[in-house]
C-alpha cells in the first residue's frame, strides 16, 4: 500500500470477527507513524492504491454494497461546531437515508436518541456543538457513526484526550456495541488500552509483528504487561512474525 509514493503498509494479514460470524472488539496498536490509520482507511474503502485484497463483511472494502454497513470514526471529529448534536445526527442521519433493516424501521428521532444514549449524550442532544468539550465533540462523531446501525465500525483513536472515566466507558459502550453484533476495530497507541480487547494486532511500521489475545501476546513474549510484550517483539524483531515480508 503506498501512500506520497511510498510504501507505507507490507504484507497485512489479519482478519476481524471470529469464524462463526460473532463480532469482537479488534485493537490496532502501534506506535505514531506506523501505519494504523492507513490501514483503517483501506479496511473503510477510502485509501487509494491499495495491492491485494481488502474484504469486508464478504465484498471488496468501500463498494456500494458493503459502505452503509461501516462505520468509520476518523481521528479528527468530524462534526458541524454550529449545529447541536441532536441537530448534527439529524443532519447525518437523513444523508444516511436507512443502513440496515433494522434501522429503517425506526424513526430518525428515535435511532438520534438511542444513538446519544449509546455514548452518554443522552442530556446534550440540544446542546451546540462548538460549546462542548474535545471528549464531548468526538463521541458526537461517533454517535453520528451508530444511526445506521454498522455491521463494522472502524474508530481510529477514539481514546485521545478523554479522561480515565470517559475511557472507561467508551471501552464498556464498544463490548456493548460488539455484543449487539457490530465488529469493532480500534485503533490506540496507548497500550493499557489493549487489555480491553478481545484480540490486538501490533503494527509497527506497517508491518504486523503480532496478533492474537492480549493474554497470548503475553505468554508468547513472557511479559506481564502487553507494553512489555511490544518492546519485546520489537527487540527481537529479527523476522516478521505474523507478517509476511
Ligand atoms: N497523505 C499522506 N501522504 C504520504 N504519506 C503519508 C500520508 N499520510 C500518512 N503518511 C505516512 O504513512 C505512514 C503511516 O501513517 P499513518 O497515519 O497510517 O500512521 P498511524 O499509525 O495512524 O499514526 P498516528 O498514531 O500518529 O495516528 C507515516 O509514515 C506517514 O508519514
Ligand atoms: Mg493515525
């Protein structure tokens, strides 16, 4: 995958959700740089220049029939400062039109509600964007990212800048969300966050040095934390494991 005419991303295998279809919450770690959201921007359709094959939920990533059914939470929110949020996921939800079935069936202010609630603005629906704070503003976007009710959600830092009880919480809201059914693929470059994931891919520049639980990442590098268990894939980074060349 090239990006500004250089290969940014070599040999990417992993795959999202368990074979029987159960959907889990997948953290993409690394550090700056090394490719995370690229990746996500090929997983969503939206990364030009990618050689080899990017499946989703069983079609090429980004065709017609697979766009509706993913979600993607950029790293920068990506809402109106001037509009309240209830007016913001209005405005999205109409362009939206229906996503999945189930999201057709109920009305746009019901799903705009339920969608708030989802992320615990439930009490902000009126209120103007541009007076919330940074944490406020970025579970707006990804408010906005639930009305079509997605088959995969792709949230690219979502994290960043919340305090430790908002983090919290977010992590409770994507196992709840994973739960009802939808995949998730986080990314973080905060490592205590990947102990609330089901699985976790270490990406470092562009290439995976592992995959697997968080417990195994740990056993494989005999390491206690999954922190320590990326230094010590990266310092024994002789060969690719997990990655081809
Ligand atoms: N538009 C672009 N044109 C050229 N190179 C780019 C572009 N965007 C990113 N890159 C390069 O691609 C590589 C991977 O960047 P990417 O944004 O995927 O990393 P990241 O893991 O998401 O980092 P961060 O944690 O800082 O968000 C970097 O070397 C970056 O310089
Ligand atoms: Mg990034």
């Amino acid at each position: 995958m090239t990006r500004g005419g250089r290969q940014i991303l070599h040999g990417i295998d992993l795959t999202v959700g368990r074979p029987g279809g159960a959907a889990e919450v997948v953290g993409l770690l690394g550090p700056s740089g090394g490719g995370k959201t690229t990746l996500m921007r090929a997983a969503v359709g939206v990364q030009a220049r990618v050689n080899g094959s990017v499946r989703v939920l069983g079609e090429r990533a980004g065709s017609p029939r697979v766009r509706g059914r993913v979600g993607y939470v950029t790293q920068a929110p990506a809402v109106y400062d001037d509009l309240t949020a209830g007016e913001n996921l209005e405005f999205f939800g109409a362009l939206l039109g229906g996503g999945r079935e189930s999201a057709r069936r109920e009305p746009l202010g019901d799903r705009v509600g339920r969608a708030l609630a989802t992320v615990g603005l439930d009490g902000a629906r009126n209120q103007v964007v541009r007076t919330m704070s940074g944490g406020q503003r970025s579970r707006v976007s990804l408010a906005t990212d639930l009305l079509g009710d997605p088959a995969l959600l792709v949230l690219d830092e979502p994290t960043v800048g919340l305090d430790p009880v908002l983090r919290r919480d977010l992590w409770a809201t994507f196992h709840d969300l994973a739960a009802a059914g939808t995949a998730i693929l986080v990314s973080s470059h905060v490592m205590d966050e990947a102990d609330r994931c089901d699985r976790i891919a270490l990406l470092r520049r562009g290439r995976l040095l592992a995959t697997g639980t968080p417990e195994e990442l740990r056993e494989r590098t005999g390491t206690v934390s999954v922190e320590d268990a990326f230094l010590a894939l990266v310092d024994g980074d002789g060969g690719t494991p997990g990655g081809a060349p």
